[in-house]
C-alpha cells in the first residue's frame, strides 16, 4: 500500500518538476494593444509547431517553451517585422519542422500532386465503370 | 473485372500492414535537430545569473578554443546526473559554458552548490531566447563550438558517461 503510494506521488510530482519556477514571459499570455498585430501575430502562431508537444501549434500548447515562443512572436510583430520573416527566422534554426505551412520544396510535391493524381485515377475508374456497365 | 485488380485492396493492405510493422520496429526520431549544425552561433549577449560567476557572449565562444555549451536548468531532473560527466570532462581539460533558462539565482547556486559546478562561465535565458536562437528544443541539450565561433555539433539530451568519448572526438574535431 505505501509502494503504491509513494508510485501515485511520483506520478504526480514529475510534471511539476518539467516546469521552472519563473513566471511566463510578458507576452505569452497578453494580447497586443493593436488588434490588427495581434491577428497577425495568432495567424502566425497557429502555424508554428510547439517543439515540446510536437503535435500543437505553439498557439495551442501550455509548454513554458512554447510560450517564450509566443512572446517572441508577439514582441517581433510589434517591433514591425513581417510574420514571413519571422517564419523564415525560425526555420533558419530548426527546419522548415518548425512551420505548418506546406512549402514547395521537392519533398512536399508528393502532397501537392496527391489531390491531382487521385481525382485522375477516380475519372478512369468511373470511365470504366460506364463502359463495362453500357457493355 | 480481372483477377488481377480484384486482388488489389487485399495487396494494398498487406503493404499498409508491412509499413506499419516497419515503423513499430523503427521508431522515427523525435528530436528536433538545430539546422545550425556548420553555421556561426547567433550573436548573443547573456547578463551573469550569479555574482562570481562571469556572464557568456557569442564573442566569449570565439576566441581559438574549442567551447562545449550546456543549455540547462536547475529546476531540469537529467541535468543533475549530467552535470557530473560535466565535471569530469571539465577535469580532462574541456572548456565548459552554460546557458542557464529560465533560472534563479538562489535555485542555480543550490544546484551547483550540491551536484558540482563545471562552468566557466553561465549567462542567463530568463526567457529561453537565446535558446530558441540556437535552435535548441529542450534541456539538456549541449553544443559544440569550435575556435571559430561555428557550431560543430549539436547534442540532444543529457551527456551520459558512455557519451564522454564521442564528445571528446567531437570536441578534437573542432580544434
């Protein structure tokens, strides 16, 4: 009974210890005054993968990091830098891993030429259909 | 239909079930690399955490040796065990930097008051900037900066005992 205690407070200790002790950056939380940065800024943020819950937009996340990220963004799109930049900065560092955003780089021609060829092989399938039906 | 397309879904399926059974038996890597592995490290310029302790600079990285930088944590459960490979890798002669994030004074001087302190110098993340201008993802996480002030190579999660020799190779590489 102890040995399963003490389990159930290990369990409950360890995401405490993920954390720091200091309080979220300025801008993690607070929106911009100006409400047209700020809808730059969400747009933005909603594209940007969180590095820690690698499935969630840094928008999305409660991960400390994820919100440093939002008060980076926030604080750039304040100081007038465009949301592209800011993108393109960050992809610099981690890849384009970092964006949702789909680019044209070769490895992502399989996504765009998917719908294409899918819609090709569906018009084919339904042509035989008729024929083999009219046959 | 001909035999052949009839049999197509079932052989459709196979090869779902075979890439399933591949990726199970090989987990993709999870780790987010930093893509500034050969490029100059940012320009930074960290304020010290600790009053003996002197802050850390891009500038402080280049100046012909090289640096290993460990991005870590007080309140960071794996840094405890690896700030004692720290030590003894500092003890072999290495030049070791920290970046502390999001740390307090009074929490980093008991941390390295009771597990060991291997840095030269520390500068502060109170807000994970510099961190994410390197690209880094998590703590622990540890780079290697040559004479140069170029990033050699990146270390994702905590330098182990058994990591000592390849970090010393890297850290020969880079001289």
């Amino acid at each position: 009974m102890r040995c399963l205690l003490l389990l159930v407070a290990l369990a409950w200790a360890q995401p405490l210890l993920a954390d720091s002790n200091l309080p979220p950056a300025y801008w993690s939380d607070r929106q911009l005054p100006d409400p047209k940065q700020e809808a730059q800024a969400e747009a933005l943020m909603e594209q940007l993968r969180c590095l820690v819950c690698q499935g969630q937009s840094i928008a999305d996340s409660d991960a400390e990091l994820a919100g440093d990220m939002r008060d980076l963004v926030r604080r750039r799109i304040a100081a007038g830098e465009k949301p592209a930049a800011i993108r393109a900065w960050l992809i610099q560092r981690y890849g384009t891993w970092i964006s949702y955003k789909p680019t044209a780089e070769p490895a992502a021609w399989p996504l765009w030429l998917a719908p294409l060829a899918l819609l090709l092989i569906g018009g084919w399938l339904i042509r035989r259909r008729i024929r083999v039906r009219r046959g | 239909m001909s035999r052949t397309i009839r049999f197509a879904p079932l052989a459709l399926l196979l090869l779902i079930i075979v890439a399933l059974i591949w990726r199970l038996a090989t987990p993709s890597d999870t780790n987010v690399h930093s893509t500034l592995e050969g490029k100059a490290v940012p320009a930074f310029a960290l304020s010290a955490i600790l009053p003996n302790k002197p802050p850390l600079s891009s500038a402080d990285l280049a100046n012909g040796q090289p640096h290993l930088v460990n991005v870590f944590a007080s309140w960071c459960v794996p840094c405890i065990t690896e700030v004692k490979v720290l030590q003894t890798l500092k003890d072999s002669g290495v030049s070791v930097e920290g970046i502390a994030i999001r740390d307090r004074p009074a929490d980093l001087t008991q941390f390295l008051a009771s597990n060991g302190d291997p840095y030269d110098r520390i500068g502060s993340d109170p807000q994970s900037q510099v961190q994410i201008s390197l690209g880094s993802s998590g703590v622990p996480e540890s780079f290697i900066v040559d004479g140069k002030g170029v990033i050699r190579y990146q270390h994702i999660g905590p330098i182990e005992r058994s990591d000592i020799g390849l970090i010393l190779s890297k850290l020969e590489q880079a001289r």
